[in-house]
C-alpha cells in the first residue's frame, strides 16, 4: 500500500467531522433569525456554536499548513482559506462568521475526491440560498422600508435573485442587504454557468460514445464481409465453382476464375474432381 501524506491522511480524516460542524452552524445560525423571541440562553448558545465551528475549521487549515511539505506554495494556493480564517477576527460580526465558514466549507468540501461536481454544484445552490435568505432577512426584518419581513419572502427573494429573474416584488433597502443581493446574483450566475458547462459536457461525452460505438460497428461489419468472401472463395475452390472477382485496384472488371483451375486445386488437395471435358 502506498504511504500517503500526513497532509492527505489529515484532510481525509476529517472531512465527515467537519462537515456535520458545517450542519450545526447552519442550525445556529438560523434559529436566532427564524425565532427572533427565542430566550437570550438560546441566542448566546448559537453564537457560541457559530465561533466554535469557525474555530475548527481555523485549526484545521493551520494543521494543514503545519503539516504541508511547502508551506509557502500552501499559502499561496490557499489564500482564500487564510481570508476566510482571519475576516472574523478583525470584525466580530455575525455576518463575516457566515462569509468565512461557508467559504472554508467550500474550499474543503472540494477537496473531497468523493463528491462529484453535481453533488457539489447542488449543495451550493441549497446552501446560497438558505444562507443568503437567512441573511437578508436578518437585515430587512428591522428595516422600516423593508418589504422582506418573513422567511418565505427571503427564499423567494433568494430564488429569483439567484436565477436572475428578478421579479422586483422584494427587494433589499438596506445597504448591507445590497451587498448580499451583489453577492448572490454573482453566484447564481456563476452556479447556473457551472451547471450549463456540465450538462454540454454530459452530451458531448455522450455523442463521442455513440460515435466510437458506431465506429467500432463498421469495422467489425467489414471484417466478417472480409471472412465472409474468403469462405466463399474457399468454398467455390474445392466444388469447382466459377467465382467471380471483385474489381481490382483501377477499377477494372473483374473476371471469371476458371472451373479447369479449380478443379485442379481440388485434385491437387486429394479430391476427385474431373475435368469437364474428360469422359
């Protein structure tokens, strides 16, 4: 068996762990906003919840890091897991912790080599947008222009954004519910491109089969026309039968094969095929 990495050993032990961390953020994340009269002991529980989870997957890219045998070219692959790591710490605001724990959980679910582009592609979408809904409701609900005041306006509002139809029946007024607005139809853009470019790959890669197949038809139809005329040949050969030749290489006719030669052929092999012309 091959020795794996202490890097590659580490990011497969903890991909299971760190995303049943990424659920449990989801949850407290979302109760404080989907019950807003929700106790204070229940709303310091989620934000104590939501640091721990971001604190693991800190820990788990400094363990990488450690663990790498190029440190500088890890950072420098990974520089979009080091912002993720550091944005909560310069402003502790609920906001950047949801930013960067769902920015870590992307960039560490990819690394696992058994979740396919369409389960990764389908997890974003249902991650965009209950996050981005969970998110624009926290900052439209208090706001005294607002139009998004419960989660089934947020989810609608996410949806259309996301597949930028844009109905315009809800909209964000708040500054900060813009930027997630931006946010949000950048990635569903990007989201619908990933799945456009997946499902022509899927045709192409279907057209080449069924063009090798077809290919692979043909050549095996010649070669038993191939096996075909020699048997035949063979046959005609010891009944004494004229078989008539294909044309040759300039097109010219072809012609008729002696029934004297092969009947020759014949005697020669130990038959007893006559002459015609002997009583």
């Amino acid at each position: 068996m091959k020795h794996l990495p202490a890097q590659l050993r580490w990011e497969r032990r903890t991909q299971r762990p760190l995303l049943m961390l990424a659920v449990a953020f989801a949850v407290a994340y979302a109760v404080p906003i989907v019950m807003p009269d929700a106790s204070r002991t229940v709303t310091q529980t989620c934000t104590v919840v939501e640091w721990v989870v971001w604190g693991a997957f800190a820990l788990d890219y400094i363990v990488r890091l450690l663990l790498s045998d190029h440190r500088g070219r890890f950072v420098r692959t990974h520089w979009l897991d080091l912002c993720a790591v550091i944005l909560p710490m310069l402003q502790p605001l609920r906001l950047l912790r949801l930013v960067s724990t769902l920015m870590l959980v992307g960039r560490r679910a990819r690394m696992a080599s058994q979740i396919t582009l369409t389960t990764y592609v389908v997890g974003a979408v249902v991650g965009l947008l209950m996050f981005g809904s969970l998110a624009v409701l926290s900052v439209e609900r208090e706001s005294p222009e607002g139009n998004i005041k419960t989660l089934g306006d947020a989810v609608w509002w996410s949806f259309t954004t996301m597949t930028t139809v844009g109905y315009g029946d809800h909209a964000p007024t708040t500054g900060l519910g813009r930027v997630l607005a931006v946010g949000l139809m950048l990635s569903g853009i990007a989201l619908l491109g990933v799945v456009t470019a997946n499902i022509a790959a899927w045709f192409i890669a279907r057209f080449e089969m069924d063009d090798v197949e077809e290919r692979r038809q043909t050549a095996a139809i010649q070669a038993l026309t191939a096996e075909v005329q020699a048997l035949r040949a063979q046959v005609a050969a010891l009944s004494g039968v004229v078989v008539p030749t294909p044309a040759g290489p300039a097109g010219a006719a072809g012609s008729a094969r002696p029934a004297e030669a092969a009947a020759g052929e014949t005697e020669a092999l130990g038959g007893t095929a006559r002459y015609p012309s002997e009583p």
